[in-house]
C-alpha cells in the first residue's frame, strides 16, 4: 500500500502526486483517477459484489449469470431441515403447546423451594479477618534531628568507651613488660655474681 497508517504516504505515492499537480497545472492529461484510488488504497477502494445473505464476495461465474446469492446459499437444503419443514402443522403446535406446558411447569417453581438455606459453618472454619496495622503518626522535623542527635551521642560515647578500653589494655601489657624485665635483669645480674665468684675461686686456686 502507498498510504501508511501514521507515517503518511511512500515516496512513489508522493512522487505520483508531485506529477498529477504539475499536469494539472500545465493543462496535459494525467493518470485516471479511479487508478490513483486503487494505487493509494489497493484493492479496498474497489467495490465487490457480495451475495445479498451472507455478504459473502460472489465469484465472476455467478455475477455473470445474474445472480444474487452465492454458491452456498443458493445450493440444495439439507434433509434435516427438509424433514422438520415437511412435519404437519398440527404436529408443531402440539409440540409447541407442551414446550410452553414444560417451560410454565418449570418456572412455576414454590418460592420456599426456590430459596437457598445459608450453610452452616463449623466454629473451627471460622476463620477471623486480619487486624488492619495501625497507622503511625508521623514524627515532626525536631524530633528526627533529637533523635539523629542521640544516635550521634551514643555513638560517640562508644567509641570512647572503646578507645579507653584499648588504652588500658596497652598500658596493662606495658606494665607486664616492665615487669619481665626487670625480672630478668635480676636473674642477669645474680648469674654474673655466680660467674664472678667461680673466677675468683679459680684464681686462688691457681696462686697456690
């Protein structure tokens, strides 16, 4: 198709238009116009013969012979409808008489009967509706930033409580250090004392 739904027409659509208006315009002879509809709408823009039943497009063969109903509607009825079409007119106004006797029968129901008895439920179905979540008031801008305050106090508070903590333990294992080594200069200088005490045994026994 030369026209597009929302984008307008092709270029050959335009490039025809463009020429149609400039033969126009020069007075020559240009496309037929029933030939510009079936280029810009195709095949829509035709008129088709349809059967007057159906609306069912006719072929050429029943156009050509006149007729107004297609192959369909026009062919042979079926045995069926032929055999409930050839049944007696008594026959079907008996039949329609104790149609109607059944559908008044039916209708004409007791309206105690009619209605329906609610069913009786077990204390154990009975289930109770879910409580609705309260709505909670929503806090004002003072009290966000109180709040934001504590959190910020009480975070602070813990990270000198841990800062103090961690002095502590670093002083607490200065002292033990301390304490090494002062232990430990104890037990140098006892050995030193020993040592010095077997030299001075050894050098006497040497002089005499």
């Amino acid at each position: 198709m030369a026209y597009r739904p929302g984008r307008g027409l092709d270029k050959e659509a335009v490039k025809r238009l463009r020429e149609r208006r400039e033969a126009d315009a020069l007075g020559l002879p240009s496309e037929d116009l029933s030939e510009q509809a079936n280029l810009l709408l195709g095949n829509g823009a035709r008129k088709v013969a349809r059967c007057g039943e159906c609306s069912r497009p006719l072929e050429t063969e029943v156009i050509a012979s006149g007729r107004q109903r297609c192959v369909r509607c026009a062919g042979p009825v079926a045995p069926t409808k032929l055999e409930a079409a050839a049944g007696s007119p008594s026959e079907g106004s008996e039949s329609s008489e104790s149609a109607s006797s059944e559908e008044d029968s039916e209708i004409a129901v007791p309206a105690k009967k009619a209605l329906l008895k609610p069913r009786k439920e077990d204390p154990a179905e009975v289930k109770t509706a879910p409580k609705k979540p309260e709505l909670k008031k929503r806090k004002s801008f003072e009290e966000k930033e109180a709040e934001a305050a504590d959190r910020f106090k009480a975070k602070l508070a813990k990270f000198q409580e841990d800062q103090e903590r961690r002095r502590i333990k670093e002083e607490v294992s200065k002292m033990k250090k301390r304490v090494k080594d002062k232990k430990k200069k104890k037990k140098d200088k006892k050995k030193d004392k020993l040592k010095g005490k077997k030299k001075s045994k050894n050098d006497l026994c040497e002089s005499e």
